[in-house]
C-alpha cells in the first residue's frame, strides 16, 4: 500500500517542534534487558528508573508507518481509511537532497496526537492513527529499556478505548477472541515475518465469570519475548522450569505442541484471525519445579516473560483483569514453545468465539473498572491519614458506579469490597448505627465460610464493641478466629485475637481474675503473631503491597501493646504498662493515621499518670498540633472511651484543641449524637474557660450543632441528588424539594437554616430596585419573597414557582457586608441597572428559559435583614439550589470572602455535576456592559480574602472545607 509522497511538510507538522534522533531508529538499537532465564523482568512500579526524561520521549516517522502496518493488519482496516494515514506519515517527513531522500521527523507523542487531528479529516482514519501511536508509545519505550510512566500508560489507554469504543462507519474492525488461557484478547497491531511472530500487541482482558480456560493446560511457554502493562486488576504469575524425564511415574506433564486455524487452514503458522488453537499430545514427559510465584501484578505495573519460559496466569475467576500485552520477537524468539498438559490426554482445542461480547464492551468495562479501582485507592489513601470525610466521599463514589453503572462487571463482588470499607469508614468516624446496618446487610447476604465474612463480622464485632454490646462483641470475634483458623487465614486470626482480648479485658471489669488473665494471654499472641507476620514480608520488594502490609501490620502490633498497657495497669503491674505502651508510641510515630497516633499517646500518657507522672502524661494528651487523644476518643464514643475522656478531663487534658481537619473533640461529639460524651467534653471546656465558661460553651455547642447541620444536609441530602442527575438540569427542582423537604422534618435544622427563595423576575422589574426582604408585592399585602414549599404543603401553593433561578453574588456598593441592613445599592441604582442588564445578556445567551418562570436570588431580599444568621448560613445551599450564579464582579469582588464562597461553591458544583452555570459580570463605561463565563480555573483561597466581621472566618474556612466535600 504505497501512498504519493508530497513535495513540502503539511502545515500542522511544520508547525511541530521537530527533533532529528542522534540515536537512530529505535529498531536499530534493540535493547534486551533480560534474555531466557527463570525470573520476571521488570516487575517495577510504572514511572520509575526513566533514564531519559519524559519531556524528551519521542518517536520517528518511521517507527509510526512500521506500528500502522501492524495495527491495519490486525483491525483488517480497509484502504480508504489506511491510506490516507500513511500519506500523512509521509507528508510529515522532511526532505532530504531529493524526493525520494525523506528524513524522519521526531515528535512527542501529545504531537502526533495533534499533528493527527488536523491532517486527518475523516474520523475513522483519525482514531486508527492514534490507536498507531499508543502502540507507539509502548514500543519505543519498550525497546529503549525504559519503564513506561502511569501518565504513558493512561495516555495509552484513553487512544485505544477511544478507538475501540468509537461508532466505525467504514473500518477498522477491531474484534475479540477466546484465548485457550480463559481471557479475552483484541488484536491491536500484528506483524509476522515469514509465519512467526515479529511484533504482536494485543488487549487482554479476563471477566469475572469464572472462565478461565482449561486448567489442565495453563503452563505454557511463548515463541516470543511477552510483556504486560496491567490496566486493572489483579493477576498473579507463576514461573516453572521443565526436566525431561523417561517414565510416566516420575512425569508430572507432557509436552503439546501447539497449531492455529483461521478460516483457510490448521497450521503451526501463526495467524492473526484464529478460530481456533490445538494442542496435541508429542508423548514427551517431564516434571514442573515451581521457581519463582506468586508474583502480584496490579494496576500501572508491568512485567515480562522471556521467550521459552514456562509460566502460568493465575486470576480469580470472580475478577476482571486487563493488560495491554506485546509478543516482540526482537528481544527474543524460540520456534518450538510448546505448552504443557495431562500426560494421557491426545489434545484439546479451544474455539475462539468469544460469544458475542463485543471489544467495545470489554473497554467499557475495563474504563469503569480503572475508575471504580482509583476511587477505591484514593479512599484507602485518605484512610490511612484518618480523613474519613474524604475517605467517605471517595467510597460513596466507587458504591455509586456499582449501583448506576449498566453491566458493572460482576458488581455484587465490588460493591461488597466499598461496603466493607464504608463499614470501616463510619466505624472509624463514630456512625457506628450507618456501620453496622451496612455489615449486617452485607453479612446477611454473604455465603457462610467466605473470606469476606471473617472480615466483615470482625468488623462488626469493633463495632458492637464500641456500642457496648461486648457480649455481641464476643460472639462476633470468635466466629471470625474459628473460620480464619480454619481457613489458616493468619492475619485475620491475629486481628480477631485481639479483639478477644480487648472484649475480655472489658467483661473482666478490670478486676483481677480469669478473664484479665486470659485478656493478657490473647493479646500476647496478638503481638507474637503480627510480628511473625511482619517478619515474612519482603521489605526489599518493589511490590506497594508488602510496604502497605508492612504499615499495617505495625498499626496492628501498636494497638496490642497499648491493649495490653492497660491490661498490666488493671493488674497493678506499672512498670509492664508504660513499658508496653511506650513501645506502642514508639510504633506509631511513623504512622500516616493522625487517629492511630493519638491513641498511643493515650494509652501512654495513662500509663505515666497512674505511675504518678503527671507532667509527662499531659505531654502525651497535649500534643503541639493534630489529632489529641481527646479528639481521637470522641471520634468512635462508647462506655469504654468515655472512661478513659472523664479521666483526661480530670488530667486537665486540653478540649479545646483543634485538629488536622479543623475540628474538635466537641465537634466530633456532637457530629455523633453521643450526649454523654458531649457532657464530658463539656465539662472539660467549663474547667478550661472558666468565669466564662457559660457563654463560650453555648456558643462551642451551637457551632458544633451548626456544622453537624452542614454535614447532614451536604452529604446525606444533597449529594445523593446530585450524584443520580447524570447532566439533567431538571435534578435541581428534586435538590430544591429535598432541601425544603429535610428542613420541614427537622425543626432544628429549620431554625438554623434558612429554606430556599426567590423574587420572581417579573416582580423584581415592576419594583424598580433592588428589593428588602420587608418588602411586599406591588400592589398587595403579600410578601414579594417567595419560598420553594416542601412536600407536605398544599399543592395550590406552588403556582408560579419559579422553574429558573439566578443567584446575583455582589458586594455592597460601598464594599460594605452585603447582609448588613443597610441598602446594597446606591442612589442611581447601579447594582440594579447592572442585575438587568446581566439578566436580559443572560437571557440573549438562553433563549430556552422562560422569563415568565424565572426566579432571582438577591442576598438583600432573600436574606431577612431583621434575622440574618438562618439565611446567611444557607448561602452555599442556596447557590446549590440555583440554576446559575452571575457575579457583579468589581474591582475588589474576588477580595470578599463571602463572594468567594459562593464562587468556590458554583465552581465545585459545575465540576462535578455540569448541571450549573457560571457568569461574570463585568462594567464598561464606554462598550457596554460584558456577560462572559466565569474562569474555572481561578483558583480560591478563603483563609486570605476579607470579611467585615472577622468572627465569620472559621465558619467561612469549615464552609470552603465542606464545600470541596460535595464535588
């Protein structure tokens, strides 16, 4: 497929930064790293030992016309969309000293990526260039030695699911096949030279519907050098050496010799579009020795298999698993790579048909699962660092793909692994009813036996713990060490120990006698064990998971020895005690959970003070900065905890210290609903404020309970509508029912938030000014404010509701607070010029809404002057509730910190959600006012913008905090 070769460079190449390689074509320097031998290569994360930088990756013109060869091969794409790619590879080339001397041109991939959307103008031969380049892409890196980085991987992925999944209307045809190694593969670049492989690079991708080919056949060994670049998932590799042997006793396999068929013949040639392989039996016999396994591969790792090397693939048939996957002859070949089976079998075939799933499906559910998976990590992450709003929001997230997501793989699996960490999660952060009706649930749906069961009723256990139901506790932990001992499951039998010790310690009484001493021996193994878990780890591995287990196992042997400080203390042993606890702070120091820490430090600092060291205890209840033992307790309350912050408060343990999130041990209390607790917190902070202490502490509880309110209408109410809207702008009539819905059930919420309002447009022009809340209707008694009415309120009173509404966010005219009594305006009326003005743009731009049905939110009219603070403390509701946010911008807006606010809020949501709109208003005094898009990308900082009343900054810094909490 020859294509003319035109006389200048195309602009958009001409117009690219352009390289000549020093080195060469990468296919004339071939490095091989590692040749026929019994170990993986190149088991690295992605993105380390980069030798050569990203910034100058790059790959030639001539590297791109070999990979396209292949990817035409392998998508049998047709002439009229291959062709055209072709010419515009060879229009990019320079010339040389004449026509047909073209020099190669060297570009990073992001420009061939652009170089490819302006000289290809039909959209199928588009997507084939850039599936052409992602092969690209891991070919060069490939051959360079170098690891490709997650970013390379991610780039990849996105060029060849974008092709994959895209409509073709004339080819290319990518399609799928049944391997005899139970995945399914998609053929993405094939070159043979001579009936063998030369390069091959393929998608694989193994379901979770338990298929996972013949086991009798899953060792086999490859003609070609083979690498894998792990998309998603998680696969194990085990590697074999073979000896021949003479007898039949002594074989452990046979030796099979593999053919492939297409629609033409059966033959050892291997072809592209197979419909089937055999296997057949050569009457060889041999022993396997397993060398080197499991070795754990998962997502942005990759590994190799030297050609000739026996190996197996081991993933769970519940699993789905995906790899782009390359056989590169160049880097080593063998032409008799057999493949071994039962030694008195003659053969088996495997069909290819990969019964009707189709490639595009296989790459929307690889796509889903890469994000399920990074939302997973990203709340396991904020877990470790004790930030469970976070944590709760990213598990939330991966929960929502579950249950919305058509054809989630497998989703009952997954969807137990987030309730599992949800459990966790709210456990953690003291919502231990939400905790324990997920696990029951999940538990009660669960087969007896399963590995997730010995978790997850471990878990409730904690939980029934905390919730004083210790003979509940008890029950729960020794179900799960009876089936973690059964299932030699070591480290769910090492947690359960402990936390029979823990409950033992409790039901004990902390009086001398059996249940003390059995409490001791229990967490004594509890130690033992971890550490003997600890010691099996490799901590030289380059594997994540061994320095996640290595964490996790010393988070573990930490909480043993403070258990078993206070177990010593119980039984009058001091010196034992602080011994074992300072151990336990010791452990801790490293540890990224602030909650973790602050705990050590309790059950430390106990010790010190029942050994009559005052001032060294309160250093361990007092710590400078972040989470204090006092937070910790309140963060999960019980009996128990509430024991140990009566004896902090009579300590003299700070209350009212804040930590890392900006909170309090009052905050965390109350957020849990737990009264005793509060009363304790409480009557620490009137030892602390003293004469004072009265006020201070109404007014401690009112913010507590103002934040709580924050979080309850946030994250329980409004997300969830925001989350199911999927870009449908009608989901804000939902938002705004649910709002008016919560606030009319709970009383309390009703007096501290305001519900949501509006003036209709058409009143607002007969006013002729910027309206009061005081105000009434033109012509009437009736208030020129109109509420959005809940559920429960007569149906006769929603006409006229507003469909539409736009919320103004302004200073006052004078930079005055702008929920001050007084006027935001001036004698001439500006701001009110500039609110129609910014309404009739606003209506020009979006003819589809209805000016008769539009609503408009104006702080001075929505907000009741008389009682400002409900109204005020529903701005970032209120803007949630508004179709779109125009902001009056001047000189010194972006200065203000409650328009920052309400910036910061309309930025988050229209991120997230795409269902807001965002404008800025700007003035001109010679060309007229300006309606123009407000900037996504300014960023907001509260902590350095002003405030009229600088007693409004903490609840402006928790607004801007639970405000990223609703993206």
């Amino acid at each position: 497929m020859e294509a003319p070769r035109l006389g200048t460079p195309p602009k958009q190449c001409r117009n690219l930064r352009r390289r000549t390689d020093s080195k060469g074509d990468a296919d004339a320097r071939i490095a091989v790293s590692i040749k026929t031998n019994n170990k993986i290569g190149n088991t690295n994360g992605i993105g380390e030992d980069d030798d050569d930088g990203d910034s100058e990756f790059s790959i030639t013109s001539s590297s791109l016309s070999r990979v396209l060869h292949g990817v035409v091969v392998a998508t049998k794409a047709p002439d009229d969309v291959a062709a055209p790619i072709h010419q515009w590879i060879l229009s990019c080339e320079s010339k040389g000293t004449s026509d047909h001397d073209p020099t190669p041109i060297n570009l990073r991939p992001e420009e061939w990526c652009k170089a490819a959307a302006l000289g290809l103008s039909h959209e199928d031969s588009r997507h084939l260039a850039r599936v052409t380049i992602g092969v690209a892409v891991l070919r060069e890196r490939a051959r360079r030695s170098q690891n490709a980085t997650a970013a390379d991987l991610a780039m990849v992925w996105g060029l060849v699911r974008d092709a994959i999944t895209h409509p073709m209307t004339t080819g290319p045809r990518f399609s799928a096949v049944r391997s005899s190694q139970g995945f399914l593969a998609v053929p993405l670049c094939s070159l043979l030279n001579d009936g063998n492989i030369d390069e091959l690079y393929r998608f694989h991708i193994w379901l979770p519907d338990g298929l996972r080919g013949n086991p009798d056949f899953t060792v086999h060994s490859h003609q070609a050098y083979a690498q894998s670049w792990i998309l998603v998932g998680e696969g194990k590799d085990y590697q074999y050496t073979f000896e021949p042997v003479a007898s039949v006793a002594e074989a452990t396999h046979a030796v099979y010799a593999l053919s492939w068929a297409d629609n033409k013949n059966a033959s050892t040639t291997y072809k592209t579009h197979q419909t089937s392989s055999t296997v057949v039996n050569t009457g060889k016999l041999g022993r396997t020795t397993l060398t080197s396994g499991p070795e754990v591969h998962r997502r942005d790792m990759s590994y190799s298999i030297p050609s000739a090397v026996f190996h197996r693939t081991e993933v769970a048939p519940d699993a789905l698993h995906a790899t782009l996957f390359v056989f590169d002859s160049h880097r080593g070949f063998v032409k008799d790579a057999p493949v071994l089976g039962p030694k008195d079998s003659e053969s088996s075939t495997q069909l290819r048909d990969p019964a009707g799933v189709t490639p595009a499906a296989l790459a929307n559910m690889v796509d889903t699962m890469r994000t399920w998976e990074m939302l997973m990590e990203q709340g396991q992450q904020h877990s470790q660092r004790a930030e469970w709003e976070h944590a709760l929001r990213a598990f939330n997230k991966a929960l929502n793909l579950c249950e919305s997501v058509p054809d989630f793989p497998n989703a009952t699996r997954y969807k137990r692994q987030v309730l599992g960490q949800l459990g966790n999660t709210n456990r953690r952060f003291g919502r231990y009813e939400q905790a324990r009706d997920i696990l029951e649930k999940a538990l009660a749906e669960m087969e007896p036996g399963s590995p997730e069961r010995v978790e997850f009723s471990g878990e409730l256990g904690v939980i029934y713990r905390h919730m004083d139901r210790l003979e509940d506790a008890k029950r729960a932990f020794e179900e799960q060490y009876n089936t973690a001992k059964l299932q030699s499951n070591a480290q769910a039998q090492c947690r359960a120990v402990g936390n029979l010790g823990m409950v033992n310690y409790q039901l004990s009484g902390q009086i001398r006698g059996p249940l003390l001493d059995l409490a001791i021996e229990q967490l004594t193994e509890r130690v033992t064990s971890v550490r003997r878990l600890k010691a099996a780890l490799d901590t030289q591995s380059s594997d994540p998971s061994q320095r996640h287990l290595f964490n996790t196992f010393t988070t573990w042997e930490m909480v043993g020895l403070s258990r078993l400080s206070l177990c010593y203390t119980a039984r009058g042993e001091g010196k034992k005690a602080t011994r074992a606890a300072s151990e336990g702070v010791e452990l801790a120091a490293n540890s990224a959970d602030s909650t973790a820490i602050a705990m050590s430090r309790l059950f430390y600092g106990r010790a010190l003070l029942l050994d009559g060291q005052h001032q060294e205890a309160l250093k361990q209840f007092n710590p400078p900065n972040g989470c204090t033992p006092a937070i910790a307790l309140c963060k999960e309350p019980s009996e128990e905890h509430r024991t140990y912050l009566a004896e902090l408060v009579v300590a003299g343990a700070d209350m009212d210290a804040v930590d890392e999130q900006g909170y309090k041990a009052l905050d965390y209390a109350v957020f849990n609903g737990d009264t005793a607790t509060e009363m304790v917190v409480l009557s620490g902070l009137r030892q602390q404020l003293m004469r004072k202490v009265e006020n201070e502490v109404a007014e401690r509880q009112n913010e507590a309970k103002l934040r709580k309110g924050y979080r309850e209408l946030f994250q329980d109410k409004l997300r969830p509508v925001l989350l199911g809207s999927n870009g449908n702008r009608n989901a804000l009539q939902d938002l705004r029912r649910v709002y008016a819905d919560a606030l009319a059930a709970d009383v309390e919420k009703a007096t501290r938030f305001d519900v949501f309002k509006y003036v209709r447009y058409a009143d607002f022009l007969s006013l002729g000014r910027v309206p009061c809340s005081s105000d009434k209707l033109p012509g009437s008694d009736g208030p020129l404010v109109q509420r959005f009415r809940s559920s429960t309120q007569n149906d006769s009173q929603l006409s006229g509701t507003a469909e539409f509404v736009i919320f103004f966010s302004h200073r006052g005219i004078e930079g005055g607070s702008v929920t001050t009594k007084d006027t935001p305006d001036d004698s001439n009326n500006k701001q009110y010029k500039r609110m129609l003005n910014a309404t009739e743009n606003f209506l020009k731009l979006h003819p589809s809404v209805d000016s008769e049905t539009l609503g408009i939110w104006i702080n001075h009219a929505c907000i009741d002057q008389d009682k400002p603070a409900p109204g005020v403390n529903a701005l970032p509701m209120t803007v949630a509730q508004c179709n779109a946010l125009i902001s009056l911008v001047d000189d010194s807006y972006y200065t203000c910190a409650w328009c920052s606010v309400q910036v910061l809020m309309v930025q988050t949501l229209r991120k997230s959600y795409n269902l807001h709109m965002w404008y800025e208003h700007i003035p001109s005094d010679s060309d007229g006012d300006t309606l123009r898009e407000g900037p996504m990308d300014l960023k907001i900082v509260l902590k350095d913008k002003q405030l009229t009343y600088e007693s409004d900054r903490p609840k402006v810094l928790f607004l801007e905090r639970q405000i990223s909490l609703l993206g």
